[in-house]
C-alpha cells in the first residue's frame, strides 16, 4: 500500500455509509437526503477507482470500490422510499 493516510481517509469515510444506509431503512423516508451531493460522492469515487487502476493500483482501490458501492446503496434507497412515498399522495 502506497500511502497508509490514504487508506485511513477511505476507512473513516466509508465508516458512515452503512449508519447512513440504516437511517434511510429505519426512516423510509428521505427527506433531507441530497442526490446531488450523493451523486457527486458516487463520481468522487468513481474517479479515485479509474485513478488507482490507470496510475497507482493497490488495495487502497478497493476502498474507492466499496464506499461507491455503499453511497449508491443509500442512493438507491432514497429513490426508492421517494417513489414510494410519492405514491401515497
């Protein structure tokens, strides 16, 4: 691994998606959830994987890979409690 401060970045970062993620089920309601900040996080990421695969591969990737995974998991679930929210009125 090329640089420890990066992977710890990464690790606290991905530390909050899954309490996001459980907020969003518990609420079922995604009220205060910003797409365009998510979407932007989700190309954040993208980017740092496309950046680890053309000039700096390490394991470090595969925390790129899992927090855009995670952040497109809340994403995910946010427009799916908004359709369905949208539905009842």
């Amino acid at each position: 691994m090329n640089s420890p401060f990066e992977a710890i970045m990464m690790i606290c970062f991905g530390a909050s998606w899954p309490f996001a993620i459980l907020k969003t089920i518990r609420a079922k309601n995604p009220a205060g959830k910003s797409f365009l900040f998510l979407g932007l996080v989700v190309i954040g990421y993208l980017a740092g994987c496309i950046h680890k695969i053309y000039y700096n591969f390490d394991r470090v990737f595969w925390l790129y890979a899992l927090n855009s995974i995670l952040v497109s998991v809340d994403m995910a679930l946010s427009f799916y409690y908004l359709k369905k929210l949208k539905r009842h009125f």
